[in-house]
C-alpha cells in the first residue's frame, strides 16, 4: 500500500518508521525544514536550547513504551538521566517544627514517603496512602497502555494482567475523585495542603500524579542527553529506504471523493495520491483542511479544554551553575502579570547544568529556562499575525520581567552573564507546528476525552482511508503518547 504522512513530528515520525519496517510505501510530508514538531530544539551558538523534553516515559524497561519505542528506534542508544529530586520548591507555610521547609519531590517513593511525614506527621495517614499508591502503580506499570484502548477485557493479555488492572482500578477509584486541589483540602497540616496545592500549576487529576510519581519511582521516564532533538535525530536516521522525507513541503488539502480520502494538495498545487493519508498534524488544522466532494467538511466542535501553551523564556548564560536546583520553582514576591493577563505567583525554573552537550560540553556556560504555562494562545497568536511590532513589545515587556525575577533570585551581576535569549511564546508553537492555540499536548487530559473518542479518536467519522495520529488523538498527550499513536496506523 502507498501511505501519505502529514507532519513529520514525533507521531508522524513513529507511523513512518512503522509503516515503513512493515513494507508499506509511504511519502512524509513535513512542512518546516527539519523533523520533530514540538519535540525540536533551538540553535543559538555556542547554546542549544532544549524545545519540550523534561523526560521520556519508556526510556527503559518496565512499561510497555519502553517495547514500543524499541520497534522503532534503538531506545538505548540514546544517554538518559534520572533525577534523584524531581522539584524543589520554597513553602510559604510552616512544617510540623514551625520552619520553613522547601519541599522536594524525591523520585524514590520511599524517601519521598520520609520527607512528607517528617514535615507534615499530622497527615501520615494520607501520606502513607499516596505513597503506597505510588509503590503499587510502580509495580503495574504496565497495564496502562492496553486499557486506555481496547478496553478492559479486550484480549487474552488483560486477561493475564487481572491482577494488575485491579490494582489500578483500585487507585483510579480512589484518587480519580481528586485533582491536586482538591486533595490539598484533605490535609491537615498546612505544609502539606500547600504542597500538594502547588505541585502542579494548574489543578491536575490526581491518578495522573500518582502514576507520575510511579513513573519516577520505577526509573522508567529519563531525560536523554541533548534534549528534545536527541530523540528525534535518532528516529530521523531510524526511517527506512521505502519512506520518502519530504521536507518543507506543507499539505494545503486533504481531498476526499465518494467518502474517502484519496490525495493530498502540496502547497506548490500538486496533487499526489495515495491508498491512505494518515494527518500527524493538529486535530483542528486536519479537520478544517478536508475537502469533501469540493466543499469543507463539516465537523463537530469538541467541548474539550485545550492542553495549556507555554511563554518560555530560554537563557545562555556565561555562569557554571553548579549545585543549582535543575527544577525548581520561584516564589515571587509580587504576581508577575503576563501581558495576556495571566498571573503568576511563582515561576518554573529549569537548570540545564546536568547536560553540557547543551554547551558543546563548556562547563562555564549554561542553558536556563523558564516555563510560564498559559490559556491565552489567542492574545500571542492574533498579535502575531495583526501587529508584530506590538507582539515584540510584549515579549520584550516579559522579558524584562522575567529577567528581573532573575537578578533579584541570582544577584544583579547575573544580567551581565547572559549571552543568549529566546523568548517563544504560543505564537511560536503554532507557527512552527500549527498546535491550536499552541497546545503543549493536545487536549487537557480527562476522561472526557475517552468519552469523546468517536470525535476526536484516530479516525475521522464517514471518511474511509484516513487515519489520523498524534497527541490530539489520545488521552494524556506527550511524547509516548504521540509515538503509541503512530503505531497503531492500519
Ligand atoms: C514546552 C513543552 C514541554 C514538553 N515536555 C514534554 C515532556 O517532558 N515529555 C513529554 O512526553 N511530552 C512533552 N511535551 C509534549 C510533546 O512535545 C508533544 O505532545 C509531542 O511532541 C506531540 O507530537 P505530535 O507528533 O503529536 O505533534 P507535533 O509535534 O505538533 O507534530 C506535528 C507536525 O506536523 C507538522 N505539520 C503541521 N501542519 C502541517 C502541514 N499542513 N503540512 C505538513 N506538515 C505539517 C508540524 O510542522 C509538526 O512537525 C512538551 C511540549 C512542550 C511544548
């Protein structure tokens, strides 16, 4: 068969690769000049600048993803570290002995059990039930990935794993009544309630953070050395002699006659056919760009949250930074207010001292980063396309924001230092990657997306011979999610 792939970002990536170790003829067309999408990093010498990864679920063995990144790529190629400490975090509230304790996400479950209890021993009986979650999701690593599409007696392999989906659902059961806010409220000690409060930016189902936490506990979820584009590098030198790359050529159209999808209009005006086109690109951009007997298809709008976009401040700096937290966040003193309008009571902070290939491996230099979350693509990506000066202005006014949240946390000498910027906002993502109001990864996790999932799942409703792939297209979004996808193209 002859397979058409739009986008060539990790989901694309993963279905080419598949396709192609199957035999399949398949041509990928990408619209930007390299491959990766969201999973890209961004060059400015001597500094590279890690676009999206802060870690890769399946790095090793213990979950199916690990399997499942080894059909396609030699996982193990890639040099992946594991952060004994995850996060750390200045409390404003005080800890059972009245300090004021920062708090650390220890990624071992049971140093992690240790911390909480010795701050907060009012609430050792919820403790101990989040980290026994914790050590049981650890041990049932493995089941997550067939429930989530084949339901839960789907085949002879759940059946085997009985054990282990009751364990889950038993979690699912109890944590999915909470988000991070919600379980704050169960604690007694204030330590405590604002820990779990602000684990998260934004209130996050709790299951997902115990199968976080599992997923660090397990040591199955690394950050590869070089960042995003290690990962993608890796898959580009893995496609095979029957996949045709072609490189900025965008996809205008997908044409479908007689209910089903038999081509593909390039932005040169070429048509090229195929026996089926699989869109790796943003749900809504594949949605309206279909073309049904000569008119737009109709869809039905999802009334699903989009995944937040970031504002990402990305620094080169002449200082070693070593000993320095590589994730911490930034209490602020006063609310950083975005120019579109968020607020913001503390900043994410990334260190890149761990990985100097960052550097060209120069220990003086060091990539930072700050991730300011946002719902408001619309305001970046409007000002982009209407008023470029004014859209500059703004970033300029964050910038300065941002760099003095810096200089005040690192001492005013720290400007001096700086030898590279990058501001990108939700603008960029969608510019370069056509996410939907600079989705990080696709919807907001729910199960309203499983719910939902003749709508917005991998296929498109009365269109024959179109598949559709990528972090849009299942629950939970990210990098596994993305490559799971791409998979599972027919
Ligand atoms: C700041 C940030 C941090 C993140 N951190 C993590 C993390 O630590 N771990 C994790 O698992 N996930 C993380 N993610 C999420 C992850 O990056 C994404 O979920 C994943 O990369 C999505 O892959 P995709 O292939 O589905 O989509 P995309 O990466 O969006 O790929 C779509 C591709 O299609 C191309 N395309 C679009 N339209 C067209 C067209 N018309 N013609 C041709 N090509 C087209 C685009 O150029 C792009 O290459 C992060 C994301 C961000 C932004």
């Amino acid at each position: 068969m002859h397979y058409i792939i739009i986008g060539g970002g990790v989901a694309g990536l993963s279905a080419a690769i598949a396709l192609g170790k199957r035999g399949e003829e398949v041509d990928l067309y990408e619209k930007e000049s390299h491959v990766g999408g969201l999973c890209t990093n961004w060059s400015r010498p001597p500094y590279t600048f890690n676009g999206c990864m802060h870690w890769l679920l399946g790095s090793s063995s213990g979950t199916s993803f690990y399997d499942m990144w080894n059909s396609i790529i030699d996982i193990d190629k890639l040099d992946f570290i594991y952060h004994e400490v995850r996060m750390e975090m200045p409390v404003r509230a005080r800890n059972a002995r009245g300090e004021y304790a920062a708090f650390r996400l220890f990624s071992d479950a049971e140093r992690l059990r240790s911390h909480l209890i010795e701050n907060a021993p009012e609430d050792s009986t919820l403790i101990n039930r989040f980290v026994n979650a914790v050590c049981m999701a650890s041990k049932h690593l493995n089941v997550l990935p067939p429930l989530w599409n084949k339901g839960v007696f789907g085949n002879f392999r759940q059946a085997l794993t009985m054990t282990s989906m009751l364990t889950v659902l038993d979690i699912v059961r109890y944590f999915g009544k909470f988000t991070t806010h919600t379980f704050s409220e169960q604690c007694v000690s204030e330590w405590l309630k604002e820990v779990f409060r602000r684990l998260y930016t934004t209130p996050t189902p709790m299951v997902a953070v115990v199968f976080s936490a599992a997923y660090a506990n397990r040591g199955v979820a690394g950050y590869p050395i070089g960042g995003s584009a290690a990962l993608t590098h890796l898959m580009e030198r893995s496609i095979p002699s029957n996949v045709h790359l072609h490189l900025s050529s965008p996809v205008t159209n997908i044409i479908v006659k007689r209910g089903k999808a038999t081509s593909v209009i390039l932005e040169d005006g070429n048509e090229v056919s195929a026996d089926h086109i699989v869109s790796a690109a943003d749900w809504y951009w594949t949605m309206n760009h279909i073309v049904v007997n000569g008119k737009p298809y109709e869809y039905k709008e999802p009334s699903l949250p989009l995944y937040h976009s970031y504002c990402t401040l990305n620094l080169g700096v002449h200082m070693p930074m070593d000993g320095e937290p590589h994730f911490q966040r930034l209490l602020l003193d006063e609310p950083l207010l975005s120019p579109d309008g968020t607020m913001y009571e503390e900043v994410e902070l990334e260190v890149f001292n761990f990985d100097r290939s960052l550097t060209g491996g120069d220990t003086t230099r060091t990539c930072m980063t700050i991730n300011l979350p946002t719902h408001e693509g619309g305001f970046w990506i409007d000002l982009y396309r209407d008023n470029m000066q004014k859209y500059r202005k703004k970033k300029n006014i964050l910038a300065g924001k941002l760099l003095q949240i810096l200089s005040m946390h690192y001492g005013s000498e720290f400007a001096m230092s700086i030898e590279a910027a990058i501001l990108a906002t939700p603008a960029t993502y969608h510019r370069f990657t056509n996410n939907h109001l600079g989705s990080s990864q696709g919807w907001q996790p729910s199960l309203n997306v499983v719910r939902q999932k003749g709508d917005v799942g991998m296929s498109v409703h009365d269109i024959k011979s179109l598949s559709l792939c990528g972090h849009w297209t299942m629950m939970g979004g990210g990098l596994p999610i993305a490559m799971r996808s791409g998979l599972l193209i027919p």
